[in-house]
C-alpha cells in the first residue's frame, strides 16, 4: 500500500463530537491510520456555515483518496446539511474533474431495533459515488446504536463489541483496496442488545424527556382527522 494514501471523515451528525457517528467513524480512521494512511476529519454541519469553510470542504475532499462519511438517519434518508454537503460536491465534480481515483465507504447508524431501516440511505450514497464517479467500497448500517451514545468504542464495553469487529473487519478491507466485506456489513447489522430490552429502555427514555417538559400525559394525543 501506498503510504501516502489519505483517508477522510466526514462526520454528518448535528451532534458534532459527542455524536455516536463520530465514535464508529473514529474508530474505523483510527485503524485505517495504524494500517499506514494518513488521516483527518471534519464535521459536516460546521463546513457548511460559510463559503470559505465550505471551499475547506471540497479541498480537503479532493485530496482524498478514501472517504469516510459517517451520519444518523434522518427519516429513511440523511440529514439535510449531508445532502447538501454531497450536492455541493457533485456540483463540483461535474465543472472539474477529479485528479485521482477515489473511494467511498459509508457508516449509518439509526435509533430503530432494525439496521434495515438504513437501506434507503446507503442506496442514496451509493447513487452518489455512481454519478460523481468515485468508486463504491461498500456501506455498514447499524441499528439500535442508543446505547453507545457517543462514547468511544473501547469505552462502550461488551454491548459494542460486533460493532468493533465489524470495524476492524472493514478496516483489513479497505487497507487492501477492497470493499467492505458482506461479513462485516452482516456483523454490523447484529443487535446491541435483545429487541424487546431496547424497547423497553428506549420507552421509558422517551418517557422521561416527556415528564421533563411536562407533557407526559399527551403522549398519546392524536389529531382529529375532522
């Protein structure tokens, strides 16, 4: 491998560095550094704000040769300032062509029991990666990432530990030249915890933030169709 590689995260949470998409996105870089790549990171939310950090974007993509974009999911898609963020750059690549070859992995994490409900999303940046012609390595989905909370992988302790496999899997991948493997897309894929304790700590979250803003007896309102 070429020790001059680069490797960029873009981390798409609103959430910043507290967010459970900058933990599984530093842990993948932190890997794919120790294999030999060089590394940086920037938070999506923050390049957008203006035309000169914006300008900072689309260099430091253009200087990559793997990128890494990390987000939540957003109502079956990504959020709002990712899909602006992709748009800017395919804008870009269609007045200029790109100097090199490129690739894309991508990590989605939901709030859902089911990493299926990220399909819709990782089809969307793979339709990215076809039509600005960077090369597609490959998407993880990970579901129920609640108890993470932003913590840092090795922090997360044994409810994390398919989440760092499936990581490590990724990162000999992409070291390689390679796609993410369907093993570690599958292992991504595994529960944190048992469905029905997700739920039940998820409720009694939702519950709590309800009686801390003293609308816990509305949680059940519905709106007549009349």
């Amino acid at each position: 491998m070429n020790e001059t590689n680069r490797a960029l995260l873009l981390v798409g949470s609103p959430r910043g560095s507290k967010s459970t998409s900058k933990a599984l996105g530093t842990y993948l870089l932190d890997k794919l550094r120790s294999g030999g790549f060089e590394t940086a990171d920037l938070h999506i939310q923050t390049s957008m704000r203006s035309e000169e950090s914006q300008a900072r974007l689309l260099e430091l993509v253009g200087a990559g040769d793997l990128l890494v974009l990390a987000f939540p999911l957003y109502i079956d898609s990504l959020p709002a300032t990712v899909i602006e963020a992709l748009e800017l750059l395919a804008k870009q690549r269609k007045s200029i062509a790109p100097s090199k070859t490129q690739r894309l992995a991508v990590i989605v994490n939901n709030g859902f029991p089911e990493a299926t409900q990220n399909s819709t999303a990782l089809a969307i940046c793979k339709r990215f990666a076809v039509e600005t012609g960077i090369e597609w390595a490959g998407g993880l989905g990970l579901g129920g990432g609640g108890p993470i909370e932003g913590k840092p992988l090795e922090d997360a302790g044994f409810v994390a530990r398919n989440v760092r496999k499936s990581l490590d899997m990724a990162a000999r991948d992409l070291l390689e030249g390679k796609a993410v493997s369907e093993e570690a897309t599958k292992l991504m894929a595994k529960p944190l915890i048992p469905k029905w304790l997700y739920l039940i700590a998820a409720n009694y979250g939702w519950k709590k933030q309800a009686k801390a803003c003293g609308t816990q007896d509305k949680l059940y309102d519905q709106k007549s169709s009349t």
